[in-house]
C-alpha cells in the first residue's frame, strides 16, 4: 500500500484531506508541525509527502532543503498560495516535485500525487507491479506473477496502466476515457467497455470488476 505523509498545521484542511486521501486508498500519516515533519520524513517509510510551506517552529521550505541535503530523495508535492510564485519557484529550487496552490480542489491534488507517484516508481524500475501483473512501460507488455506475457495495444496500455495506478477505485467509463484518449477525442465511452473485454481475455475475468451503471474496479474493491 502506498503510504503518504501529511504535513499541514490547518487542522481544519488537514483532517478533512486527510480522509479524502484515505477514500483514495493511500495510507496516511499526519504532521502539524516543521520539526516533526522533517523528523518523520526521514524515517524512510513515505512513498510521498504533502507539505504545506507555512508550518510552525520549522518552514515548510527549510524542511525540504533539510531533507535534501540529508540525500533524502522521498517525492514531495507542495501545498503553496495559489498567486505567490515566489514561494514555488523557491519549493522547485529546494527539491519538490510538483506543487497544488491554495485554495484546490482535492481532485487535483489526487491528480498530482498519482502522477509523481508514477513518475518516481517509474525511475527507479522502469515498471509498475499492482496486483499479480507488472506492466512494462518500454515495451508496452504485461506480465503475470506466473511468467506469462502479453503484448499490448497503445489504448490496451494506456487503460491498464491507468486501472493500475488507481488499484481498488471505482473508475466510470468517463474517467477512463479522459486518461485513455485525447481530450477532444469524440469516441463512444462504449469502446471502455470493447478495451476492458480485451484486457479480461489476456489477463483472466476476474482482475477487472464491473459495476453495473457505475463503472469498473482493478482488484479488490476498497
Ligand atoms: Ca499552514
């Protein structure tokens, strides 16, 4: 499971976030303070940090720079004011991966962190393992824990590795289609359904659930 550290002292934004990113089916720590923070993101157990910059006893940004310096590596999204590119611009300078600016929508935020995530899992492997498959992202194949591989077609790809990178979500036909296809793309949401019998023929019946009217879910349902 992917395991996040949330570091804002806004209880009134960290609480509420912190449920959204648990509904998203990541596991979540909390920090509300900069020492704390810098102390529990070296601990080596995050797969990502949150970080908002105005924290009390230590900033935001002098807890990345400490990170970094200690050759901490961990990905690490920043939460900024939405109009003060000063502060992002030094975030990006200090060693943070993507920004989200204050106010957001948590949409985006999920957004970002999946796609930093992908990004970081992507460096250090070249492939992506969720749930018995590990998906290569050079050749565009998959393989199943038992050895067997199979060639993909780019949209079979592209669907797959989205189902993977959101293992347990309930995903509608829409919001596969907008990660599938271009975004002016005027394609029937019906061809989800072709794409997701072609993937069950290559990868058995059972790994992608439907739900009927709702959408699909890859593995079990969170
Ligand atoms: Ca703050």
């Amino acid at each position: 499971m992917v395991r996040l550290l949330l570091v804002e002292d806004d209880e009134s934004l960290r609480l509420p976030l912190k449920m959204d990113l648990e509904k998203a089916g990541y596991a979540v720590d909390e920090a509300g303070s900069g020492d704390e923070a810098e102390y529990l993101g070296n601990e080596g157990l995050y797969d990502l940090i949150i970080l908002d910059l105005g924290l009390p006893v230590k900033p935001g940004l002098d807890v990345l720079r400490a990170w970094r310096q200690k050759d901490n590596t961990v990905p690490v999204v920043i939460l900024t004011a939405r109009d003060d590119w000063n502060q992002r611009v030094l975030g990006f300078k200090a060693g943070a991966d993507d920004y989200v600016g204050k106010p957001f929508h948590v949409e985006e935020l999920l957004a970002r962190v999946r796609a930093v995530i992908h990004r970081s899992i992507k460096q250090s492997t070249g492939e992506l393992c969720v749930g018995g498959l590990t998906l290569d992202e050079q050749n565009q194949s998959v393989r199943i824990t038992d050895g067997q591989k199979y060639e993909l077609t780019s949209t079979e790809f592209r669907l797959l590795r989205y189902l993977m990178l959101n293992p347990g979500r309930l995903l509608s036909k829409s919001q596969l289609m907008e990660h599938v296809y271009d975004f002016d793309s005027d394609k029937d949401s019906n061809v989800i359904e072709v794409y997701i019998n072609r993937l069950r023929r290559k990868l058995g019946k059972t790994l992608i659930k439907t739900y009927r009217g709702q959408g699909y879910v890859f593995g079990e349902r969170r």
